[in-house]
C-alpha cells in the first residue's frame, strides 16, 4: 500500500504542484480578503434588515388580503340580474340608435340645399335698406319720402358698419 501510494503520488506530483501553486496565488490575491470583508457587512445588514423587511412585507399582505375581501364584498353586492338587464337594455338601445340613424341619413341630404335657400335669403334681408326700399317704390310708380326722427340716421349707419 505504501508503495501505491508513492506511486500515485510520483504520478501526480505536477498536477498537486499546479493545484498548491493556483490555491497560494488565490490566498495572496488582496482581493479575496476584501471579499470577505465585503461578505461580512453584506451578511450583517441582511441579518438587520432581513426582519424589518419580512414585517412590512406581511403588513402588505395583510393590506392585499383586507382589499381583496373589499373587492369581493363589492363583486358579491352585485346582483347578475341587474347586469343583464342592464347590458338588454344597452342591446335595445344600440338597436334603437341604428335605426334613427338610418331613418336620419336621407334628411342631410334634404336639409342643406334648405339650409343654403335660407342662407340666401337671410343674406338679401340683410341688404335692404332705406335707399333699396324708396327705388322699389318709385320704380312702381309711388312717390316715396321717408323722415326720420333727428339723430336715427347717424345711428343706422354706425350700426350697418
């Protein structure tokens, strides 16, 4: 067995040889020792603030829990024959606009050249005045004079700027 084991160890002199050489490089490394140094402050603030966080994340808990029970006191509070009737009587109503709106399309169509008469007339109207009144009078053949009260022509006038 001794033997063996010199030959082993003959066998794999160089491989332990790298191995012991790799392991002194690794611990002479200044790193390392930062490291752990690093590890150790990273270990005592977790043990500081590991707890604190548990108890707020069980108060979040709690809070979820009490607003869910909210939640379903409101979903139970819903009556579902409510809501049917409801979404009926939107399904009538969405029917009911379709068919105003289809009876209502053809009156565009009817109404502008109305609107634009109106437009025309409303702007002739606009235009007669004293002057246009007396010429369609005395082209009929009436002899037309027209008196206003002392101030009432300045006033038109202003008002037809």
């Amino acid at each position: 067995m001794l033997t063996t084991g010199k030959e082993m160890l003959a066998e794999n002199r160089e491989d332990l040889r790298a191995i012991v050489k790799a392991t002194r490089a690794h611990l002479e490394n200044p790193k390392v020792g930062r490291m752990i140094d690093r590890g150790d402050s990273i270990l005592s603030a977790l043990d500081k603030d590991v707890p604190v966080l548990l108890d707020r994340g069980k108060k979040l808990f709690g809070d979820g829990e009490r607003a869910l029970a909210k939640v379903e006191k409101l979903i139970d509070a819903v009556d579902p024959g409510k809501v049917e009737t409801m979404m009926a009587d939107g399904g009538a109503a969405l029917k009911n606009l379709r068919k105003l709106s289809e009876e209502f399309q053809g009156v565009g169509k009817a109404v502008m050249p109305m609107l634009k008469d109106l437009a025309t007339i409303a702007h002739r109207a606009a235009s007669i005045n004293e002057g246009l009144i007396r010429r369609f009078f005395q082209v009929e053949g009436f002899r037309v004079r027209i008196s206003t009260p002392y101030g009432v022509r300045g006033k038109l006038e202003k008002l037809e700027e």
